[in-house]
C-alpha cells in the first residue's frame, strides 16, 4: 500500500501515522501592546491588518462575541480556504470577515483506528466546531476581537482581546477527543498543505509530541516536514516547547525553521485570605470566586494513634470526616489531574474547602470548578498545621479572591514549561522564547446566547505559544517582506533576560534557579523592541537544507523531507554555521571558531561593536569586533572562536554576544559544554 501512495502526484514520502497531544488578560498590557498606546509596535501595525493566522487545533465556537468581525474590512483577496459545514457547524453563517476560513480533519485518525470516529461517544462534532474550548481560547488569543467587561466570574476583570486583532483567523481542526484528546500525524500534515495553499501567514501550533518520538528525532512527523513546506512558502510556524517541565531535554518541536515557545507567568496574582481561628490572617492563592466566605472547622487528615498522615493525591470522596470541614493537605506529586483528582473527592465528600500545601515554586490552580481550593507553599502549610495542633477546636475562614497587578509578583518560567536541550538535535537551542502560558483569560465555549461569551483561565505552553504567533502577525504586518528567519530572529534578539522592574528571571523548578537559555532560549517575548532589531540573522530555504546535510541526511532524504532537490557539498558542513540567533556548542573538545552573518535592518549607516557575556573556564572571541553597515554593505558575517580552560568533562555554561550601535542591542545567547577524551558512542 505504501509503494501505491508513495506514486501518487504530490506525495513525496510515507511516515507512519503518529499522534500529538495538545499542549494545555493582562498579558498584552504585561508585554507593552495596550490598545491605548500609539506609538507601540500593535497600533504601528494596524493591530495586524490584513494578515491571516492559522491555528492547528480542536476546532473553534464561531458564536462568540471574540469573534465578531465589526470595523473589519473585507477579507484578503489571496484568500483561497473554505467555510467547512458539518455537525453543528453551518459553514455558511459560522465565517465572517473575523473568522475567513474553518476545517476539520479526520481521515489519518480514522484510518489509524479502522473504524469512523464516533463523535456522540466522544462527546465531540464531526465539524470544525471546538468541543472542549482549547482551540477556542488559543483563537481568541492569537487574534481575537475587543470584548469588554470579560473575566472569569468577576477575577482579571477586563478587556479581553488577542495580539492582533485586526488580524483574520482560520481554523484547522486536527485534534478530536477520543481517549482525552489526540491528533493524528496524517491529519495534521493535510491541514498544514491545506494551509499553505489557503494563504494563511502565521501558523499556530499549540501540539507537541511525547518524548522520545522518532519523527521528531528525524524530522519525518507532519509537524517538522508540514512546518519545513510553509516556511520555505514565507509562513512563520510557531509551535509550543511542551508540558514536561521542568525535566531537562524534554523540549519539542525542534526544528530550527520552527519559532519554539516556552511558558512564563504574567505580574498577576490572586490573593486569598485564609483567616484561622486565632485571628491570625494568611494569604494563599486561589480562584474562589463570588461574595460568600467559607466559615467552618479545619482538618488535617491524619491517623492520630500512628501520627501517619496522607497527601492530597490520596483522599477519596467516601470519607465522612471531611463533610462539612475544610481540609488541609499536603501534595506530594506535579501532576495537576492528580491533585485535582483528590480535590474533586472533597468536594464529593461534603467538605466546604480545601487548602493544598505545594512547593512554592509549582503553583497550579485547582480546575475544580465552583469549590474552594486555597494553595500555599510548604512553609506556610506547616505554619497552619502547627495551629491545627495548638488547639482543640480549630477554625477557618475562607474569603473570596481577588485580583492583584504588579509587583511583588514577578516573571519566572513556569514549573510545567518544557526544558532543553534538545534531546534532537543538541547543537540547535530549544526553546527559542518564552511568552506568557500561565492562567491566561480568553474565551471558551458557551451555550448560553446572553452573554458576550464564557471565559476562562488556561495554562500551558499551548496558552503562550499563541501570544507569539499574535506578535508575528503584527510584524508580518509592519514588514511584509521579512522571512520568517528574520522575524525569529527579531523575536530572540530583542528577548528580556531579567525582570521589566529589575531583578532577575527565575525558572521554577525543585529548587528554583536562575532562567538559563534551556528555559527560555532568549529570553521574554519583547514585541516593541522586536518591531526595531537593528540586526537580523535571516536564513532561507538553502540554509535549512545545508542544516539537514551537516545532520547527515542524503540527498535522496532530503528531497523525500523538503521536495528541495538540493546537493549537500562534499565535505559535510558543520551545523555549528547554521546562522541561527544563538549559539549552542554540545561537546568543545578543543578550539572551535564558526561563523555567523547578520543582515541589518536599521538605519542605513550604522556601526556596531561586540559586546561578550562570558563565564569563567570559556573564553570567547569575536573577529571582526567592529561592523559597519553602509548601503552597499548591508549583510556582514564574523565568526566567533570558542575556547575552554576546563580540564574535566562540565556541565553547561551560559553566555551571549551582543551587537550594539548605542541604539539597538543585538543579543544572541551562548550554551557552551565542555568534554575531555574521547566520547563513549
């Protein structure tokens, strides 16, 4: 069967059918695009007219009020996509000059399982209709329209709007919800072709594959070959780093032709007083929302004649000892469906609340709706626990929430934020940014028709993955020519590396530590700075295909891979040269000099001088250190020579090497490891 499909036109290779899974608002104000400010890269752009996102997904609810197409001119004339009808979805009223296109795709999952998918089982529609409002809020995010008065029964009151709302939307629903919600490898590379031929601009890729998976080792999974086809078209692909956090080398999407993004929080909190019965008021962090407080008994399940206690993991719904008391716990695992699970079982009990004591540096909020979860750190936990012991009749007052802006709180990555580096592809840096994916308000499904639409908090690289691809959607606006290299490298450059108030980023974690290049690859999305780089480090199709030679690919591979009948040079060039923004050496075992070329996208004549962060034991040199751009002279390559004193096999250091003419500030980050002798493979 294989040979027969391999000759049909347009097949140019046959992988075998894989799944993805998905990768589950203060931010725009937080990142410098409010709609009040016009001198700032949203309003230079026209808030993304006339550009066209894709997002690959579960689907979307056209209904929404975050989807209206009002002050909306007419849809692109490129525009080649459709208005798919199907179950609940009428094609021709759900698209409007907002939402342009919408399809589903459903074969490669069919034909993995032998049977047609059986949506009534599944709770889904055989449409481009979203059943569980992933793909929804991921929408709504990347471009969705102004709605005011928007919050999640009362908390991040606000405005609502995606990254580029004057951007258009088109929907490729590639994810269904047999066994939780999986994606096969064959519908989501149709839907990339689809894409590409429609005429989207950007698309957005809030899936990512378990690790290990071979097509991501070989660049043989529709993610990479799709991704690879619309790039080398002018399309920007942005893809999520993945939930795996924070484990080290369980970053995705790896490709260096693909715009990674890793999770960070945003300045906002929500409060909660937890008031004990000595008066003594704590404040912990929670989504209890409306105006009552929680008034009862407090209690801490333990096994008093042994003093054998239980984690919140392990409570079950038919304990009687928790109806009508709020329970104090301790988790003991990262996984939220677990605590969720055991908070779920209080509820069912017939407790009134539950505070879950959790390491500091791995906050989740409960997704246990309409229930008083309260989180603490470990110390606070224990401060509560000494109460509970210090009298006989311990008592609690829960309050509602409330919602906090600004300082003291600050930007980490997040505890579930996949880490590098790449497991793939060592020499590549992985993630290349980070974007806020923790408790982002956007919209979600709604049956009910008198509201301006149900919204709701979401976390993950999914939830950060479309503020990125919002931002490019507003520079493929202001710079209709860039490549998408360009507009990554931008991006990267110009990326935060400490705190907007000062102070550096952290990266969650037991402990945490500082943010390194393998937590956020440059740094915090900095979208007004990324509309003026100064430098960009462009690569093009012949670049990507020069990286798949020096990764030891054939020519024969390559051409199944890119349909690029490109010839790879007889000396195997080195991927160290990949003109990417940043520089990523795995194992220096001796001097290395590779080279890199910046092109400038700045003013016309300009200088810029070297500046290197470097660490102790690597030395790094630039030559030359000085470029001048003039308008004859306007792309420049240097190389860079990389040197260790270390004598032992070391873990990673961390660097960068910046461009500056007193204006810009160029910066690319440096991963360097050092190993002595001879490797064991």
């Amino acid at each position: 069967m294989c040979m027969l499909v391999v000759e049909l036109p347009g097949v140019v290779h046959v992988t075998r059918n894989r799944f993805y899974k998905l990768q589950t608002t203060r931010s725009w104000d937080y990142l410098g695009l409010s709609s009040t400010s016009l001198s700032n890269l949203l309003n230079k752009s026209k808030m993304g007219n006339g550009v066209i996102i894709g997002l690959l997904d579960t689907g979307i609810w056209p209904e929404l009020e975050v989807f209206n197409d009002g002050n909306l001119g007419p849809i692109p004339s490129r525009w080649k996509g459709v208005c798919e009808s199907g179950e609940h979805f009428d094609g021709a009223k759900a698209c409007n000059r907002k939402l342009i296109g919408a399809r589903y795709f459903v074969r490669g999952l069919e034909a993995e399982y032998g049977q047609p998918y059986n949506t009534s089982e599944n709770d889904d529609y055989m449409s481009p209709r979203d059943p569980s409002g992933h793909g929804t809020h991921t929408s709504s995010t990347a471009g969705g329209s102004f709605v005011a008065n928007a919050s999640y029964d009362g908390l991040g009151l606000g405005t609502v709007r995606g990254g580029a709302p004057g951007a258009r939307l088109a929907m490729y629903k590639v994810c269904w919800r047999l066994y939780g919600g999986v994606c096969a490898d064959a519908d989501v590379l149709k839907a990339f072709d689809e894409a590409i031929n429609d005429g989207v601009d950007v698309l957005s890729v809030s899936l990512a594959a378990d690790i290990p998976m071979y097509s991501e080792v070989d660049h043989r999974g529709s993610i990479p070959i799709g991704s690879f086809h619309a790039v080398a078209k002018g399309i920007t692909v942005v893809c999520a780093a993945g939930n795996a956090g924070p484990r080290a080398e369980t970053v995705q999407n790896t490709a260096p032709w693909i715009l990674t993004v890793a999770a960070s929080t945003v300045d906002r909190s929500f409060p909660t007083p937890i008031t004990l019965g000595n008066n003594h008021t704590i404040i912990g962090q929670a989504m209890f929302t409306g105006e009552d407080t929680v008034s009862a008994t407090l209690v801490y399940p333990e096994v008093s004649d042994l003093m054998v206690t239980r984690n919140c993991e392990s409570l079950s719904s038919g304990e009687d000892w928790m109806v009508g008391k709020v329970v104090l716990c301790f988790a003991s695992d990262s996984n939220q469906s677990l605590l969720d699970d055991g908070i779920t079982s209080v509820k069912e009990a017939g407790g009134l609340g539950v505070i879950v004591s959790r390491s500091a540096s791995n906050y989740f909020y409960s997704y246990v709706t309409n229930f008083p979860c309260v989180q603490v750190t470990y110390e606070t936990g224990t401060q509560i626990l000494y109460y509970i012991r210090s009298t006989s009749n311990p008592q609690v007052r829960l309050s509602p929430s409330r919602t906090h802006i600004g300082k003291p709180v600050s930007t980490n990555v997040a505890y579930f934020s996949s880490r590098g580096p790449s497991s793939n592809a060592p020499a590549i840096l992985k993630p290349d940014i980070a974007a806020p994916g923790v408790q982002i308000l956007a919209a979600i499904p709604t049956f009910d028709e008198t509201t301006n639409g149900a919204f709701a908090f979401l976390s993950g690289t999914s939830m950060a993955t479309p503020h990125v691809s919002g931002i490019v959607a507003l520079l493929k606006s202001l710079y209709q020519d860039w490549s998408p290299a360009a507009i990554k490298s931008a991006i990267v450059t110009t990326a935060l590396t400490s705190q907007q108030s000062g102070g550096p980023i952290f990266a969650e974690g037991e402990p945490p530590k500082l943010a390194d290049p393998f937590d956020f690859g440059g740094g915090i999305v900095n979208p007004n700075n990324a509309a003026d780089p100064g430098l960009v480090y462009d690569m093009n199709t012949d670049d990507y295909v020069q990286y798949l030679c020096a990764m030891g690919y054939s020519n024969s591979d390559i051409f199944q891979l890119t349909e690029h009948p490109i010839l790879c040079p007889s000396k195997q060039p080195s991927i160290l040269d990949v003109n990417l923004p940043s520089i990523t050496i795995p194992s220096l075992k001796k001097p290395t000099i590779l080279t890199r070329t910046v092109t400038n996208v700045g003013p016309v004549n300009s200088k810029y001088k070297a500046n290197i962060e470097s660490t102790s034991g690597i030395n790094i040199a630039v030559r030359p250190d000085t470029l001048i751009f003039t308008s004859k002279a306007k792309t420049i390559s240097f190389s860079v020579m990389i040197t260790s004193t270390h004598n032992v096999n070391a873990g990673y250091y961390f660097g960068s090497l910046t461009w500056t003419d007193g204006v810009h500030v160029v910066r690319i980050p440096i991963s360097v490891r050092t190993e002595v002798g001879e490797s064991i493979f």
